[in-house]
C-alpha cells in the first residue's frame, strides 16, 4: 500500500490503537516529527511509499552505527541471502 501525507494531520488521523478510531496512535509532535523526516522522500518513484522510505531511513541509520566487521558479513552474504534480488539486478 503507497500513501502520500500531505500534512502531520494526515499522519495522525491514519493509524488508530482501536477499532472506533478514537486513540490515535501518534500524538501531534510525532506526526509533525515524521512528516518533516517523510517529506524529503516523498518525491520517490509510484511504488515506493512513505513507510518503505521510513523503513530506509532507520536502516541506513543502523548501519551507520554498526561496527564495520558486521558489515562486512553481512554486505558479502547479502547476494546469496537475497538470491531473487541478485539475480534481477544481473540478468545475465
């Protein structure tokens, strides 16, 4: 599912904790948290939606403070893990 949020309202008033759709799960800070940190990615391709940028973001900001040994394993075995990937990106 792609979403595009054109305000933090948006953000607050699309997920809920209940079924009545009375407790939002963000708050207005966070909304507006993580539409200023969703608004830059947006512009991406149709089937790319904001959560799959949210979704980058924490990973590239793990890797950031993950040691570079575990990298290293983890960028060599990444190919064989993700075959199907691997195999789209070099059709050979």
């Amino acid at each position: 599912m792609t979403q595009k949020f054109q305000s933090p309202e948006d953000i607050e008033k699309s997920a809920y904790h209940d079924k009545a759709l009375t407790k939002p799960i963000f708050k207005k800070r966070e909304a507006t948290a993580l539409f200023n940190m969703l608004s830059p990615m947006q512009g991406g391709a149709e089937d790319v939606g904001a959560y799959d940028a949210l979704i980058r973001r924490m990973i590239y900001f793990v890797r950031g403070w993950t040691p570079q040994f575990v990298l290293n394993v983890t960028d060599s075995t990444a190919p064989y893990v993700f075959i199907l990937k691997t195999m789209e990106s070099n059709p050979s």
